[in-house]
C-alpha cells in the first residue's frame, strides 16, 4: 500500500505547524483536540445562567397563559 503524501497543517489549537498523512487531522495532537472540543462544547456558568432566566421566563408566559 503506498503511504499518502504528508501534508503540512496549522494546529488550530494552538497555532503550531504539524505534519501529518491524514487530510483530516486539524491539530497537532490529542491534547490540543480535547482542548478545542472542550471549549467548542462546554458554555461558561454565565451562559448557563442566561439559558436557565430566559428557561424560567418562558416557563411563566405558558403558565400565565393557561392561566388566562
Ligand atoms: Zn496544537
């Protein structure tokens, strides 16, 4: 099987150059993925806190609809 040519990418976790055979690979390793997924997926106390008030605040309006 012939190896597929290395390629030259930007991490883009932390901006480093690496090489690697896959198209696919975006980061230099492991560890800058799991970081860049983690801060991609994992929202901030503040905004939980905005999602949970406007949670409760839709909540009410059904509520004081069916009250009506
Ligand atoms: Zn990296």
């Amino acid at each position: 099987m012939a190896q597929r040519p290395l390629k030259r990418n930007t991490c883009e976790g932390c901006g480093r150059t690496h090489y690697s055979r896959s198209p696919l690979t975006r980061f230099c390793g492991s560890t800058c993925q799991s970081r860049t997924w983690r801060k991609n997926n994992t929202a901030s106390q503040e905004q939980l806190e905005q999602e949970y008030l406007s949670q409760e605040a839709e909540k009410a309006a059904q509520q004081d609809k069916e009250a009506a």
